[in-house]
C-alpha cells in the first residue's frame, strides 16, 4: 500500500534519471565528493569533540595531582591552559563548521537540480540557515567558549585568592 518515494531507473551506462530529472555520471561524482568531504569534515569534528573532552580529564587529573602535593598556587595556570586550548578548540571546531555549512548548500544544489523534494543535505542546509534552530554547531560554540570564559573566571579568582 506504500509508495516509493524515489526510485531509481538506469536509462544507459552514463545517465540515471530520478523520476524524471537527469543524474548523470558528472553531477554523480561531484556528490559522492561532497559526500566524502562532509563525511571527512565529521571525523574530523569528532576528533576535535574528542581533544575536548581529553582536555578536561587530563585538567582534572592536573588539580587532583596538584592537589594532592601542595601545588594549590599552580591551579591558575591549569584553568589558562584549559582556557587557552577550549578556544582554540572552538576556533578549529568554527572552521570544520563553515566546511560542513558550504558541504550542505553545494549538497542542496545537486538535490534541487535532481529532484523537487531535495534529500538529505537539503534538509541540512535549511535546518542550518534558520535561526532560531539549536545545531550541534551552535551548541558546540556556546560550550567551547563558555569552557574557555569559565576557566578564565576561575583562573583568575584562584589567582587572587592566592595572593589574598
């Protein structure tokens, strides 16, 4: 009782059509490319979310070590350093977002020149264009920066508090 929603229908070797609209070999290979790109870019992503999260552990390792032999008056230099690194973090993550973000509009391009629907980087890229939409992108620069502000304060107050 369902229908297809899109099928595809080899004509020759070089061309398939998508219910109607021409996909051929050369549209085909620039959006597996885009397709790799933005799988590559994600990785990537993943990696930085990763140095993030290891910055934290390795920061909590650093004030429990310090801690623990009377290295209080060092904590300072532990929160700059987390600070230092969450930006630079957050500057990385903003360039792996602008890819993502050229990735979904060429993606939404090739989808819109094959279909009236769109597909998969259609959806992204309006999703993305909207502002009031929360996006992991958004999401991870609110916490990239806050993480490097947050560490600043607390160098900072630790900082006074040692010489007070």
């Amino acid at each position: 009782m369902g229908t297809r929603a899109h099928s595809l229908k080899k004509v020759d070797d070089s061309v398939v059509t998508l219910n109607g609209p021409i996909f051929d070999d050369g549209v085909a290979a620039l959006y597996a490319e885009n397709g790799s790109v933005a799988r590559a870019i994600m990785e990537w992503r993943h990696k930085v979310v990763t140095l993030y999260v290891l910055t934290l552990g390795a920061a909590g390792s650093c004030w429990l070590w310090l801690y623990d032999h009377h290295g209080e008056d060092k904590l300072p230099l532990v929160c700059y350093a987390v600070a230092v690194v969450a930006a630079i973090v957050g500057v990385m993550d903003g360039t792996n977002a602008a890819i993502l973000k050229a990735c979904y509009r060429v993606g939404a391009q090739i989808e819109q020149r094959v279909t009236t629907g769109g597909g998969i980087f259609t959806a992204l890229h309006i999703r993305s264009q909207h502002p009031r939409t929360f996006t992991y992108t958004r999401i991870l620069r609110v916490l990239y920066f806050g993480t490097s502000v947050l560490f600043v304060v607390a160098g900072t107050v630790l900082r006074i508090r040692a010489i007070h």
